[in-house]
C-alpha cells in the first residue's frame, strides 16, 4: 500500500515529505524544504512486527600450522526492526586442535566504533563464555566478534576442522536456539612435501614430513602404518629419514604380502625441537596402471607410541601416468596397407610416435584429456610383415612393439592380356600379361583342380 501524507517540522524551517509504505516499512524523503536539499532522506521507521530476528555465521576462513594462531570471526546479524537489548550469553567452544589465547574478543558493531569485551575462560582454554547486559545487535545491523585461536604445537588434525561453536543461550529477544559452527584449516604436525609422477611400471620417492612447533624435542618409541596409493606398491619395506638438525638413518618395516602397507613397530623416534624428521619411501606403479591424474588415497598414520602423537596422519598421493597400451591394430593382425589406423590408451597429453624398423617415424599425435588416442597413417604400407615401435613420450618414455602383417591388396581391376582368351599355346612354358591395380597379388590357378600354377 503506497500513501502521501503531510510532515511538518517545528522550528524555522518547513518540511514537506513524501512518506511512501512498503510492507512493513515506511521511508520518507524530503520534498521542499527552506533549509534541506530537495530529495534528502528524512526519516527510515519499521512498522509492523519491530521484534528482534537474530542468526549466527562463521565469516571469513583461516588456516593454522601447529603453534600457529590467527583471527576467526563470527557474525550476529538482526534483521529485525529493534535492537535487542535483553541480556545475551552466549558460549564459545575452540575447534579441535586449538585454544582460545585469551579471554577478551574483538567486536565490530554496525554505526558503532571497534570495542572489545570479556568473557569467562575455561581452565583448558577451550571454551569461553560471555554474559552481557549491554552487549547489543542493532537493528537492520550486525556484530562481528573476532576471536584469536591458537593450534596445538602437537596438532594432529589434517584438513578442516569444524566442531567448534558459538551457541547463544535463549533469552526474550533470542527465544530459539541460535548457533554457529566454528571451523578452520588445520596444517597438521605432518603433511606430503611433493607429489610425485609415476608411470607405469616406473618408481618414485615420496615424503612425508613430520613437525615439531615446541620448543622440547619429542622422545619414544613409535609405531606408523603406510598404505600406498591406489595402482602402486612399495618398492622395498625401507622408511628413510633426515632430521633439520642433519641427522639420517631409515627404519625398517614389514611389507604386506600385496606389498600395498609398510608398517614400522616401536622404533625409536624423536623429533628436534622447533624441527622436522623428513620420512621417505619408494612407490612402484603397477606395469598396468591404468589410473591418470591426482591418486590421494594413501595414507601415513601413527599408531602407538610417543614419538609422534598418536593419531598424527596425511594423505600419500602421486600423479599417475598411465601406461601405453595398443588397442588397434591386435598383435600380429593381418591388415590393409591402406589408411590404417592405429589406436590405444596412455598418459594424457603425452606424444605417441609410430616409427618403423629403421626408428624412421611414420605418425604421431597426442593423447587426449580422457586418455585415448588414435592416428592413421598417410601413407600406403606395402604388403608383407612388418614390426613397428608405438613410444608414448611423457615424464618416463615408454615403448611397445607391434608386429602384423600387411595383407595385399585385391585385385579390383583384373585384366589378361595374354594369352588371348581361348586362344592357342605352344606347349611348354606359357607366359601371362595383364594389367590390374598397384601392389595387387596375381595368382593363376587350376580350374580343374583349383590348384597353384604361379603368381
């Protein structure tokens, strides 16, 4: 419903305003005035229900090393038309892996200058606590509140962590339960240093390094799992290791009998203070890995022990490049010489080159993004065995042999010359003329007998 009416203000100036309803709201903008530009807004009320509508948020993301800390922020929003003014509390739990580093937090308020405030601080500093009678959303407005965490100098949380939050208890102007959950990224004591490439049938080295924010270096014995990745294997049961302070040395674990997990059992293990053990082993691809792309579905785990918290993971991952395969033509195929075709798998953008006996190349092309491949020749293969090399060019070349047999080409455009037909010969040797179509195999046999009499 839309509305004009008359507003008039007391004092030497006078104001007409144009009032306009919306819904729940009016607005109104000065018309004529003797003292206010015409157009200027004049006056924002809420009519209707004014009660408070409050909700909660995480804003804003943050990434935490082990030691590390930095800022999270959760924002109250009213979208109401009045600012609460109820007494609040409302309880505050640190995620997983972190602490609160003290009890007083930031706030940024909507139309109000940065302020700060005082909660209640748990003995572990995981859960802090606020009550305030003061504390006030304002209308159509917001509050941040910005609280430091700081990580574990042990952390064992990889990934996203997301169980901490902020819960407000119900009062008259919050009267449902309203929270947020509290998240961030945690590095973890214990990550993948590189990634590496690993082609069919080829090994490689990945690590995993293990951190030590305190300034104590650890001590004990400890027990690991490894899984290798989907498509490889360990290449031996041996985990070597080089510590920031340049000490090496390698443990020696026990395989499964798929070679797929290397499990180390209580040896002895510490970590410098403010330091890092870096662990590395060798994956082996399968001959016939088909896989291409990020594989992440290893995984380093500690087990037992105090070396290493118990707990402490990361992901081992490689790239996988898949092995070259020959799909057409088959192994030791008769084929046309003509416009053949060649086809198969392998690595993704990698170079396929077919070259012949003598390493001269006879095509190549480039594997697609989904790992097929194909090529036809462009020119005529004569008639007989041939035995060509497919390589497929990537990170590790590779190469595969290819024997078939060019078959020759029927004869589509037969002509005897001589002897005539049904003409007379001379007895002994009789010698055929003709002509037919290039490379074409002639046969001249029995009608009798179907036998061979020469080609």
């Amino acid at each position: 419903m839309s509305k004009r009416h008359q507003m008039r203000r007391l004092g030497a100036a006078t104001l007409t305003a144009a009032v306009v309803f919306t819904g729940a709201s009016f607005s109104a903008t000065a018309a004529s005035a003797e003292d206010a530009p015409s157009g200027a807004p004049v006056a924002e009320v809420r009519a209707g229900n004014t009660a408070p509508s409050v909700t909660a948020a995480q804003t804003g993301s943050l990434t935490l090393a082990p030691g590390g800390s930095g800022d999270v922020s959760v924002t109250l929003s009213n979208s109401g038309g009045t600012a609460t003014s109820a007494e609040i509390e409302f309880t505050v739990t640190a995620p997983s892996g972190t602490v609160f580093t003290s009890n007083t937090f930031r706030t940024r308020t909507t139309g109000k200058p940065a302020g700060t405030e005082r909660g209640t601080l748990s003995g572990d500093s995981k859960t802090l606590t606020f009550t305030s009678a003061r504390y006030s959303i304002p209308a159509l407005g917001t509050v941040r509140n910005i609280f430091t965490l700081q990580a574990d100098t042990d952390n064992v949380n990889n990934g996203v962590v997301s169980d901490g939050k902020l819960q407000i208890t119900p009062n008259s102007d919050i009267p449902d339960a309203v929270a947020a959950a509290i998240s961030y990224t945690s590095r973890g004591i214990m990550a993948q240093t590189a990634t590496p490439t690993i082609s069919a049938g080829a090994t490689e080295t990945a690590t995993i390094r293990v951190g030590n924010a305190s300034g104590t270096s650890t001590s004990g014995t400890t027990t690991f799992t490894i899984t290798a990745p989907s498509g490889t294997t360990f290449g031996n049961a041996t985990v070597s290791y080089t510590k920031s302070d340049g000490q090496t040395g390698s443990f020696t674990g026990t395989l499964s009998n798929n070679g797929r997990t290397l499990t180390v059992t209580d040896t002895p293990y510490s970590v410098p203070a403010n330091g890092h053990v870096s662990n590395s082993f060798t994956l082996a691809a399968d001959d016939e890995n088909s896989l291409n792309g990020p594989v992440d579905d290893g995984s380093f785990t500690v087990t037992a022990g105090t070396g290493i918290p118990v707990g402490a993971n990361s992901k081992v991952r490689y790239v996988a490049e898949a092995a070259l395969r020959v799909l057409t033509p088959e192994m030791d195929a008769l084929v046309s010489g003509k416009n053949l075709s060649f086809s198969g798998t392998g690595a993704p953008h990698a170079v396929i080159s077919i070259e012949d006996e003598d390493n001269d190349e006879l095509a190549q092309t480039t594997v697609d993004a989904d790992g097929t491949w194909q090529v036809s020749m462009t020119e005529e293969l004569t008639p007989g065995a041939r035995s060509l090399m497919v390589r497929q060019y990537a990170s590790k070349d590779t190469a595969s042999a290819l024997n078939f047999t060019v078959a020759a080409p029927a004869a589509d455009d037969l002509d005897v010359a001589t002897p005539a037909r049904n003409g007379r010969v001379n007895a002994g040797t009789i010698t055929f003329t003709g002509t037919s179509n290039p490379n074409a195999k002639i046969e001249l046999r029995s009608i009798a007998t179907g036998d061979p009499l020469g080609t």
